[in-house]
C-alpha cells in the first residue's frame, strides 16, 4: 500500500494527499542532495590526500621506469 492510498483510506481529503506527496517529494530531493554534497566532500578530501602524498613523496618515475621480470629466464 502507498502513502497515497493510506491516506485515502485514512478519509484524508485529496488537497491534504497532493500536499503531504509534494512534502514527500521535497524531502527526498533534499536528501539526494546532501549525499551529492557529501560525496563531492569525500572526493576532494581524497584528491587533495592524494595531492599531498605525491607532494610529500615526489614522483617515483625512476621506480615506475625500471623493467621488471616476473618470470626470471633460464640460461
């Protein structure tokens, strides 16, 4: 059963039903987009983190451009 049909069932009239839906819908926009604010917080918290370390640590391009084997050959 739905908000909409429990009110009906409730004797509430149609007027006080579009409201309460209109109410309904507010809130859950409301809700979307705090979890979009909060979800771009974490992102830049992570990017800058991220900004920090590479800062802190420089680029480890020698570490990056050494060949490595995994399989050792036989000779």
């Amino acid at each position: 059963m739905n908000l909409k049909q429990l009110l009906k069932n409730a004797g509430i009239s149609n007027n006080i039903i579009k409201e309460v839906e209109k109410k309904a819908s507010k809130t859950s926009e409301q809700m979307e987009l705090e979890h979009r604010e909060r979800a771009m917080a974490m992102t830049k918290m992570m990017l800058n983190d991220a900004l920090r370390y590479r800062k802190e640590h420089g680029n480890d391009k020698q570490a990056a451009e050494q060949v490595r084997t995994i399989i050792m050959p036989d000779d």
